[in-house]
C-alpha cells in the first residue's frame, strides 16, 4: 500500500477486513444452513500504513429449519449482522479514532 495517495486524498485511517466462514445443517435431508460462524479479524492502519488497533471476534446464529426453508440465508445474515455490530461496538469504545 502507497502512502502517497492516502495522505494526497487526507484519509485517516483504513479498516483491512479478513473474513472466515463456516456454516451446517443439522438436518440430514435438508440443506440451506441452519448454522453459521463468522470469525472476523479486522485491523486499521493510518496514513503511512503503521498499524494503529486490531481486534479478532467470532459470532455464530443458530436458525430453526421452517426459518432457514423462508430465507436460505438467514444464518448468514444474523452471523454477520452479530459479528458487524460487535466490530462497530469494539470501534467506538477502542478510543484509538478520537
């Protein structure tokens, strides 16, 4: 990563994601998921590309059958959602982007 058109574009910070997945069934006969696990590592650099916070969470969502057979990506969804709020919760009380 360059620094020069970060700093040329006054950008702060850069939030690098990496995100890992996992997902089941607990039905034999039935397939979308009903389980879903989300591990999410996020780290942010600043202008000159120095890492400056990092954080690693996991979230799982766990979906009854008649729920997953309306939506197919429910668990999904909900894993995600729980991991995304999380993260923003962990962001605002990090103090580091004050």
């Amino acid at each position: 990563m360059r620094a020069e058109p970060i700093a040329s574009k006054h950008i702060a910070c850069i939030f690098i994601p990496t995100i890992t997945t996992g997902s089941s069934s607990r039905s034999s006969w039935i397939w979308p998921p009903s389980d879903f696990r989300v591990a999410l590592d996020c780290r942010a650099t600043d202008g000159a590309g120095k890492v400056i916070w990092e954080t690693s969470l996991k979230a799982e969502a766990h979906m009854r059958l008649p729920d997953v057979n309306r939506d197919r990506s429910l668990a999904g969804k909900e894993a995600i959602k729980e991991a995304f709020l999380e993260l923003q919760n962990r962001i605002v009380k990090s103090g580091a982007f004050r």
